[in-house]
C-alpha cells in the first residue's frame, strides 16, 4: 500500500505566493492651494471705478472695460505690479494706472485713484496728481530732484502754506515725470484756493522753477495738472 502511494506520488504543494507589491505610486499632495483674493474697488479721478483683488504677489487690475494680470515687482514706495506693458502703483490708500516703461514715464491711464473703503479705518485722503516737464531740449543729469508741492495760497498778505509734497529722484528718466502728492481731505477747505508748484535742482542749485500758477481742487479746478517749468540755470550756470 505504502509502495503505492509512492508510485502514485504526492501531489506538491504550491509555496505561497509573495504578496503582490503595491505597485501605485505613493500619494502625494501635489495639489496647490488656492489663492486667496482680496478685492479693493477704487474711484479715481473723472469718478472713473477700477477694482484690484490682489493675491500670492499677483493682481488682478480691471478697468476701462480691459482686465490686467500682472505680477508684483521690486519698488522701494509702495505695492507696484506689472505685466512688463502696463503698472498698477497702489500707495496707502490710493494708486495710478500707467504704461510700463523702463524709465518710469509711460502715458497715466488713469490716475487720482482712492480707496472706497480706506485701509485700517484711515482717514479719507485724497491726491492731486500731473507730471513735471520742460520745453527745452536738453537732458537733465542723474542726481537731479523733482520737489512738488500742494500750496494754500489763499492768503495774499501771508506766505502759501504747504499741504503735501513729494521728492523725486530722477535718476535714469527723463520728463515728463509723472508726480501724486496724498493728504488728507480734511486739510482741504472748500473756501480756500490750492495750488501746485515745483522746482527741478541740481546739487541744491535750482535749474527750473514753476513760473506760473496752477490752481486745483476748488473752485472747479482739476485734480490733475501738467507743469511746464521754466528754466533759471543750468549747465555752466546759465
């Protein structure tokens, strides 16, 4: 019977199969988080509306009908971002609208632009915005400063009152540069009359001053002015 069996021969068992390897890949949470955005609205100068929701160094600029995406760049005054054509400047709780040039002198589409609703419960402020420039032709040296100022002349007995100003480095550009001068609107008299001047100096020595007078705000005047300067010095001290 044993003899048999052996003849027969016992069916050999089958080792056990590894278990399978997990041949998917291992998850990983490769999904990007969504950016959230914060929308600000703005009304800028001519009542014109423009809205910027700003997200992960991005913003997104909608105005005049046309939506900008642009990036956030390098700028030592205020949050600039471009996208290489055109830049939004937002500062504090104000901005401008302008073509992107390398020298910082691009066409302003639209300027004077104010917060609906002002940061950190701010006071409401206002700004009065243009460009500086000149007739003659003739390129002004590196180290030379722009000074713009916001004048009370309302008292013709008395010295004009400064309300705001802003000194601009010129560096590489060239005019017309564009200038904003922000203040608080609750310095702004209805009754008084404003106006703003500038200077162009060259190691503290003026070359152009403001010949003529520029009125703003009140009485109907604009928030936007173009100063033309007229020239007193310049190289050689003429």
């Amino acid at each position: 019977m044993l003899a048999a069996l052996l003849a027969v021969g016992i069916p050999a068992q089958e080792p056990p199969a590894p278990p399978a390897e997990d041949t998917a890949p291992a998850a990983h949470n490769n999904v990007r988080k969504a950016i959230r955005w914060k929308h600000f609205e703005y009304t800028c100068e001519g009542a014109a509306k423009l809205a910027v929701d700003l997200g992960d160094q991005l913003a997104k600029v909608s105005f005049g009908g046309k939506a900008y995406v642009m990036k956030q760049t390098m700028s030592a005054d205020g949050n600039r971002y471009s996208d290489g054509k055109v830049v939004w400047w937002g500062k504090g709780n104000g901005g401008f609208l302008q073509q992107d040039t390398p020298q910082g002198t691009g066409k302003m589409i639209v300027q004077g632009c104010q917060l609906d609703k002002p940061l950190n419960g701010e006071a409401e402020s206002v700004m009065v915005g243009g460009t500086v420039s000149y007739l003659q032709r003739m390129a002004l040296p590196t180290n030379a400063v722009i000074q713009v100022q916001l004048l009370d002349v309302s008292l013709a007995d008395a010295a004009a009152k400064v309300v705001a100003e802003e000194s601009i480095n010129l560096g590489q550009r060239q005019v017309p540069v564009p200038f904003s001068l922000k203040f608080d609107s609750a310095k702004i008299d209805a009754k008084h009359r404003y106006s703003v001047s500038a200077k162009i100096t060259v190691d503290e020595k003026p070359w152009f001053i403001s010949d003529r007078s520029y009125p703003v705000l009140t009485d109907g005047n604009p928030a936007h002015v173009d100063l033309i300067l007229k020239q007193v010095s310049g190289p050689g001290g003429k």
